[in-house]
C-alpha cells in the first residue's frame, strides 16, 4: 500500500458521490485495523528479537508495516471512515502474538509473520476483485494502492 502512491484528500462528502460506501467503509476499516495489528506483531517482535542477529530484518519489515499504516490512516481520513472499535483489542493481541512467536526463536517469528503476510496477501487480492467487479475507473485509486 505505501509505494509513493498519492491519495488526494477529500475535504467534502460529495466529492465521493458515486462510490459503494459501505463496501469502501468496510474494506478501508478491516485494512487499517490488519495494518495496525501488523505494527502491533512487529512491536512484538522487536521487544524479544531486537538486539539480536533478525533484529535488523524485523525493523526493517516493521519500517515497510509503518508506512501501510500510515497510507490506510490517510484513507480513514480521505474517505471519512471511523476506525474499528476492536483496535485496543488489535493493540494487545498483535503485540503478544509478535512476542509470543519470537519467544519461539527467529524460526517462530519468520513462521509467524509468513502466514500474516499470505493471508493479507490473500485478502487484498480479494478485495482488488470486488473492486473491479463494482467499477474499475472508480476505484482506481485504492486499487493502485493495494497493488
């Protein structure tokens, strides 16, 4: 989602006239909330594995996490979508997931972050097929950015 892809800002509810609100309240809402349990898992990671020989990978992975984060606040904002409810919930669970797996060692932390990337993986394309399903030309913006 990050990749230099721009998103200009929506200052008034009519300039999104035309667009599957619910759909797009939905999607943007349940991607804000995985990117922001991503950070959580990597937050995790980082307080058990960070001074040692991964540490460096998993900053690095958690830097790419950092800026999908921050592209999905700014489509909360641009599409005037509330976050979930459950993000205190997301806070403490990505955080003991992270630790709980590197606890585990490197192998589990690798392990651990290889399925949250399929499934992510997975549900982006998903929604890039309903999005073309709906309008392509009209969504054309938030497919580029889950490209």
């Amino acid at each position: 989602p990050a990749g230099g892809v721009s998103l200009r800002l929506c200052s008034t509810r009519a300039t999104l006239e035309g667009i599957n609100h619910p759909l797009i309240d939905r999607i943007i809402r349940v991607d804000h909330a995985g990117e922001y349990g991503a950070n959580r898992i990597y937050a995790g990671q980082m307080a058990v594995l960070g001074r040692s020989s991964v540490g460096p990978i998993i900053q690095q992975m958690w830097n790419q996490e950092k800026d999908h984060l921050k592209k999905f606040n700014e489509l909360m904002v641009a599409y005037r979508v509330r976050p979930t409810v459950l993000l205190p919930f997301w806070n403490v669970a990505g955080f003991v997931l992270g630790a709980g797996s590197a606890l585990l060692g490197k192998k589990g932390a690798m392990a651990c972050t290889v399925a949250v990337e399929e499934s992510i993986s997975d549900h982006y394309n998903s929604q890039i097929r309903t999005l073309m399903e709906e309008d392509p030309e009209k969504y054309k913006e938030l497919l580029q950015v889950f490209k």
